[in-house]
C-alpha cells in the first residue's frame, strides 16, 4: 500500500478537531465499502512514526476490520484496498479521517455511556442482594 508523503499524525489531528467541532454524525449503518476505506487510513496512521497516531491508527483498523470481516471475502477486501490505494490522494485520506475519526469518536461515546449504564445496574443489583 503506497503511503503519501505528507503528515499523516497532522492530518489525523486536523481531521479529527474538525470531527468534533463539527459533532460529526456518524451514518447509522456505514457501507462495507465506506467500512474498508476507513480500514484503509486507519491502517496508515497504525504505520505513522508518531505514538499517538499510531495508537490511534491501530484501534482504528481492528475496529474497521471488524466491521468488515464478516461482510466482504477475502477477495473483495483485497481487490478494494489495491484500487482504493491506488488512487488515494491527501485530500481524499482528509476527508476520510475527519469521517471516519468522527466515528470512532461517536462510537467510544456511546460504548462508555453503556459502561456506566452496566455499572448502575451492578451497583443495585448488589445493594438489592443486601
């Protein structure tokens, strides 16, 4: 996969102050396709030089990846990542993180209002067994 030759952690950062001032709104069901393209510039920031970026990159393509595994063969993901990259350019790498980054950001939201949710009922089922 061809990396571009631009700040990649500058352009997660960018991307993803822009996502939350915007609230970015994640699309309700995300296409495999709109999935795989957000594999793709997550797994380029998992390669950046810079920690943050790389963890953030990382976390990024598993939670991706997952989202696409059990949807598209083997076969599609790779047909899609060869033309995907081949004509990725920064703007279009941008566009994407700023989408993408607003999701993960929407679903690390929800997914710690659930943790909360979970450790009331915890706490009152246990006050209730006392």
């Amino acid at each position: 996969m061809r990396l571009h030759k631009f700040s990649i952690a500058a352009a997660l950062g960018g991307a993803l102050s822009i996502a939350s001032s915007a609230q970015a709104q994640a699309p309700a069901a995300s296409s495999p396709s709109e999935d795989l393209r957000c594999f793709v510039v997550t797994s380029l920031l998992a390669a950046s030089d810079d920690e943050s970026a790389k963890q953030i990159g990382q976390m990024g393509a598993l939670y991706f990846m997952g989202r696409i595994d059990a949807k598209l063969s083997d076969k599609k993901i790779e047909d899609q990542m060869v033309a995907l990259s081949a004509g990725l350019t920064e703007a279009d790498t941008r566009a994407m993180l700023v989408r993408c980054g607003g999701e993960l950001e929407k679903r690390g939201a929800t997914m710690q209002e659930i943790s909360k949710r979970v450790q009331v009922r915890e706490e009152a089922a246990a006050a209730a067994k006392k």
